[in-house]
C-alpha cells in the first residue's frame, strides 16, 4: 500500500468517524424533540412529530453510513465504498432538498406558531377527562420556559382582548385582568400570582413579553443552529465522498 493511499485511508476512518458521531448526535436530538415536543406539538399543528421523526431517520442513516464508511476504509472493499458512495450521495442531496424547503417555508412556519397561539388562548382552561387539556399544558409549558405571556403579551389575556374567551367566560373562572401562573416571573410564582396581572403594567411581577416573539426568536436560533449543522454535515460528507473515490 502506496503512502498515498494510506493517507486517503486514514482520512476516510477520521473523516467517517466525524460523520457516524453527528449522525448519532442528530438521532439523539431528533429523540429529544419528540419527547419534548409533546409539551407544545398541539400548538404547532402537530409538526413536531414528523420533524423529530426525519430527524431520528436521517441521523441514523447518517451513522450507517459513516460506520459503512470506516468499514469499507478498513478492509477497502470495493462493493461496500460503491454502496457508500450511492447512499452518501442520496443522503447529501436530501439535506440539500430539506435546507432549501426549509428556507422557503420559514414564513409559514412563523404564520403557524402565530395561528397555533392563537387558538390555544381561545381553547386554554378546558379539561378533557377531568384532566388539563393539551393546548392548556403547553400555552403553560411554553409561558413558563420561554419566559412569555400571551401572544403579543399579557394583556392578551384580559377581558378587553377578548382572545382567550373560555378563560374569561363564567365557566372559565371569569378572568376579567388575570393571567395564567405560568406568566409570572420564576420569582413570584405561587397559586394565584397572575391574578389582576393581565394589565399589561405588571411586569416586575409577569413576563410582558409575547410567546410570539420569544417562540419566532427561539424557531429562528434552533433553525440557524440546524442549518450551520447541516453545512458542516455536507462539507465532511462531500469529502468523504471525494476520499471514497480514491480509494
């Protein structure tokens, strides 16, 4: 074995050993979502499980490939890098397909976590089974971990608004200028601290700040993140490929 093609091999294993550890890691984030996911998913249509779910296939696609990779280095077989080298290539072309739909869509993505707030205020306070119903655990999931209140802010939840109809109905416990507890600051949180905090005055004491913004703030940094992600899946994958060929 030549000493260049000793340097190609080794850079193929370091190379597709990068590539298994991301796949694994993006298995492993796509699990996370959809468990957590669960909290909010109501509020966004139900995205969150397709998503999770690509995420889990491709991640582990990603690590099949990668171990195919510092497999076929190792023993330089030459069906398994022509397998290799065919997947990888399917692979690449998807996340290219999958980042530019993803740009392109973005604005929908912001109209569906407008719209899915929306109608989470109108439904939040009711119960199914005797239990809170999941547009009101994840309104307080979502008020109590992005630190917001309401769509555009707490405010949204008085009688004036007239957006969360079920919360200041007589049924709904008559909410005239309340806030759910989960808009109160981790400071003040106790039974009761978002009574008379629907004001829009109270922010010492409540989060002012829409779930709108925070859940379009934080859609746009878990985005960004992916998205430098997936270039640097593409750039070690096309390497890869390129190595592959050498070998």
């Amino acid at each position: 074995m030549g000493l260049g093609t000793g340097l190609m091999k080794s850079l193929m294993f370091v190379f597709n050993g990068i590539v298994w550890v991301l796949g694994l890691v993006l298995f492993v984030v796509g699990i996370v979502v959809l468990v957590e996911g669960e909290n909010w998913n109501e509020i966004i249509d139900g995205k969150t499980v397709p998503v999770s779910v690509l995420l889990i296939i491709v991640g582990l696609v990603i690590a099949i490939v990668g171990f195919l990779g510092c497999f076929g280095a190792l023993k330089q077989n030459s069906g398994m890098l022509l397998v290799y080298a065919i997947v990888l290539g399917v692979v690449i072309l998807v996340q290219l397909v999958a980042g530019i739909l993803a740009f392109i869509y973005s604005d929908e993505a912001e109209h569906l976590v407008r719209t899915g707030l929306e109608e989470a205020l109108v439904e939040y306070g009711k119960q199914v089974d005797g239990e809170d119903s999941t547009w009101t655990k994840g309104i307080d999931w979502l008020q109590a971990n992005l630190e917001c209140c309401g769509v555009e802010g707490a405010e949204d939840w008085s009688r004036d608004m007239n957006i969360s109809t079920y919360w200041i109905s007589t049924t709904g416990g008559n909410h005239d200028i309340d806030t759910p507890d989960s808009c109160c600051r981790e400071s003040k949180i106790a039974d009761g601290c978002g009574t008379g905090m629907a004001t829009g005055y109270n922010t010492a004491d409540v989060y002012n700040t829409g779930c709108y913004e925070k859940g379009k703030s934080w859609l746009m940094n878990y985005t960004t993140a992916m998205g430098v992600c997936g270039f640097i899946f593409v750039i070690f994958e096309v390497l890869c490929l390129l190595i592959g060929g050498c070998l």
